[in-house]
C-alpha cells in the first residue's frame, strides 16, 4: 500500500497547482479584459489549492484503487504506463462526475438538467492529471522496479 498511495498522492498533489496554472493559461488566452490581476492570482492560490485537495479526493482513492489493478496485470512497464494515463483520465472523469451528481443533489436538481461543461472548457483538468504523471515518468519506472517479484537461485529448488 505505501509506495503505490505514495506515488499516486505525488503525482495528485504535482496534478493541483499545474491545474490552476493551466486554467489562468487558458482564461488569458481566451478573456483577458476579464482577468484579475497576476497578484490576485497568487493570492488566491493556495486557498484554491487546498478547495481543489477537497474536490479532487475522489480522483485519488479512485486512482489508488486502479493501480492496484494496474500492477496485477502481467504487462511490461511501458504497457502499465500507457495504461496508468488512461487510468488517471478515467479517475478525472469518474471525480467530475461525482462532484456533478453530489452538487446536483445538493441543489435538488435532476443530474442531465445540471448544465455539462463543454469540454474545452475542461481540457486544463485533463492536461494536468497527463501532465503530472509524465512529469513523474521516473518514478513511475523506480515503482515498477520496487514492486517486481524478487526471484533468488533458492526459490528454484
């Protein structure tokens, strides 16, 4: 359990302030008139950070449970990467999800009458999670390595 939930919460806690990078990127490209100031920004960083830790918990136990799964399977490293990005997108979309049924209920709404996202408006969310576990490639591999079944000459006889 412990260097998996250790990888995993890295790459989720690298995943949050590349989010938000991401999302001030794209708001001013597309609306700058409209956009604070940097210093507004910085300022309301680590209160967003800490929102988002809150938001996105069910993103990481989602994804702590998948790479279980992941390491079960009997494929090479570089399968189990290819599949721990698709992996991590599926965490992200299963915790949107989530977060849209959970404030559906709570304002006594229906879920499909909860305005969706377009999903550009959404792509800093996905960049991030891709982004992040590429960034931690090198532990990836190091966790890999760790977790591979050790066979001695003694364990032959």
């Amino acid at each position: 359990m412990g260097r998996i939930f250790k990888y995993i919460s890295g790459t989720w806690i690298l995943a949050l302030p590349l989010m938000l990078i991401l999302s001030y990127a794209n708001i001013s490209m597309n609306d700058s008139e409209a956009l604070c100031s940097i210093g507004f920004f910085m300022l309301c960083f680590v209160p967003l950070v800490i929102l988002l830790m809150m938001v996105t918990l069910p993103a990481l136990l989602i994804a702590y449970k998948l790479m279980h799964l992941l390491f079960r399977l009997p494929a090479t490293t570089t399968e189990r990467f290819v599949l721990l990005l698709f992996f991590i997108q599926v965490a992200v979309i299963s915790n949107i999800a989530i977060c849209m049924a959970i404030t559906a209920w709570l304002l006594d709404e229906k879920l499909w009458e909860w305005p969706l996202f377009d999903i550009k408006n959404l792509w800093p969310v996905y960049a991030a999670a891709g982004l992040s576990a590429l960034l931690r490639f090198k532990a990836f591999i190091q966790l890999t390595e760790d977790l591979k079944p050790v066979q001695h000459e003694t364990d032959l006889v």
